[in-house]
C-alpha cells in the first residue's frame, strides 16, 4: 500500500523490517525472504537508488537459487529483475548477459516455442532497441512474433504487441513502408477483440497516426488523431487526464500544419485538464 501511494521511503522501511522478519522466524535461505528482498529492491529502483537496490536484488537470486535450483521460473523472473535494473543504469552489457541468461532458463523449462519465451525475447530486444541497436533487435522481435503467432492464434492482443514492437523498430529506422502494415494489423486485432470503441483501438490508431505525420501526411494523421481522440472521449469522458496528452499531440500537428488557433484551443483544453486536481 506505502509503495503503491509513492510513500517510497516508508515502503523501503517496511519492506526492510518484512526481510529482517523472515530471515529470524524461517531462516535466512527461505523463499519468502527472497520475496521480501525482490520487493525491497523494486522500491530502491523506484527511487533511482540503484546503490541499494542491486545488492537486494542479487541476494534474492541467490536464494532462489539454492532453494529451488538454477533452472525454474522463479530464478528466471529474479534474473529478469537484475538485468532491468543494469538496463535502468545502462549497464547494457550486464543485462544483455542477464536477459539471455533468463531466456536460456524459460527455454530450457518451457521449450523454445513457448508464449512465455516471445516475452524474455522481447525484454532482450527492448534492451538492444533502447541503446540504440536495431540490428540486434530486430531478429529478436521477429522470432517473439513468429513464435506468438504460431502458439496464440493471429489475432492474439499479444500478437498486436509484438507487431507494435516490430512496426516501431522500422520506423525508428525510418522504413515506414515495412512498419505501416504492421501498425494497420495490429489496429485490426484490437477492433476484432476489443469492438470500434476501445481505448485499445485508440491507442493503435495513434500509432499510425503518428506514423503519417513522421512522413509529412499531414491529413492522413489529422484524421487518424481525431478517430482516436474520439473514441478515448467518447470511452472516458471529456474531462478525463488521459484525454490530455492526445490533445497536446493534436496541437503539435496543427502547429506544425500552421493552424495556430486550432492547435491553441487543443492545448489550453489540455492544460484546463492537467489543471483540475486528481
């Protein structure tokens, strides 16, 4: 609960105590201390504090380690959280190490062909996207898909992700021939799963909006904001926070477009939203 309201500081003494608690009624090695010291170290991360949070982390993997060997899903999850953490510090060696570590570990559990290996590929390729290194990626997001499509079905939401990964790769690239398609067929999973009027729609139709306008069409993108900006309108409520952020990028379109008082009353409308407490 401390955690969750943004009392870091109280969490962190709490979650401290919780470990001290275990360690004395259930022994050092046990794996509800793990649990304590994975929560602790997510707090100390949360807070940037990567100082504390390492050794927190490290200690947890260790223990689960031991108590339920070197291969299981729970020591994959603990060598997940260790190298997100070198990620959020940009050690990106040492979490590229831990990333294939934790992959090799589900594989070798679960099979190459599982759901849950597309995931430790994906946390691996959004690792070498962050810093920068599409070549890499790429293969790894590719196999995520293909392995998604084969176990879940095509119009799987988690194949939407994974066309959303692939799509924003090339375009970040600037091939927006190749991402265009797959933003167009990650919007038609959400309109057959979640119907016209999901937010999930919206989000996909700002994809592709964003798209357009990353290539000068202009119109294109104005109407593939405003179907987005609708439905979030017609789905929240005019008056909702996640309203803002659309509208701002609405703005910047007709700024951009040179039609300076439509994008002025988009981004006063936002800022009247930002404005009104929580």
């Amino acid at each position: 609960m401390l955690y969750q309201q943004g009392w870091y500081d109280q969490a962190a003494a709490a979650a401290a105590k919780a470990v001290e608690a275990a360690e004395r009624d259930l022994g050092p090695l046990h794996p509800d201390v793990a649990t304590s010291l994975n929560l602790l170290a997510l707090i100390h991360r949360t807070k940037g504090d990567y100082a504390a949070a390492e050794p927190a982390q490290k200690r947890a993997l260790e223990i689960l380690e031991k108590f339920l060997g070197p291969q299981h899903h729970s020591v994959a999850i603990a060598i997940g959280n260790l190298a997100e953490l070198y990620q959020a510090q940009g050690r990106y060696a040492d979490a590229e190490r831990a990333f294939a570590r934790a992959l090799a570990n589900v594989e070798g559990i679960l099979g190459p062909h599982h759901p849950n290996v597309a995931t430790w590929l994906n946390s691996l390729a959004g690792m070498h996207y962050a810093k920068g290194d599409f070549a890499a990626a790429q293969p790894l997001y590719e196999r995520a898909l293909s392995i998604r499509e084969k176990a879940l079905g095509p119009y799987n939401p988690a194949v939407a992700a994974s066309l959303n990964n692939l799509a924003a790769l090339y375009s970040a690239r600037g091939d927006y021939a190749a991402a265009e398609p797959l933003y167009e067929r990650s919007l038609e999973i959400a309109v057959r799963r979640m119907g016209q009027g999901h937010p999930a729609v919206a989000v996909a139709l700002n994809n592709l909006a964003e798209l357009h306008g990353a290539q000068g069409e202009y119109a294109e993108a104005e109407a593939l904001y405003q179907r987005s900006l609708a439905i979030l309108e017609n789905a929240l409520g005019p008056e909702h926070p996640d309203l803002a952020a659309p509208l701002e990028t609405l703005a910047r379109l007709y700024r951009v477009s040179g039609r300076m008082e439509e994008a002025k009353r988009l981004a006063d409308r936002a800022a009247a939203i930002r404005a009104r407490p929580r």
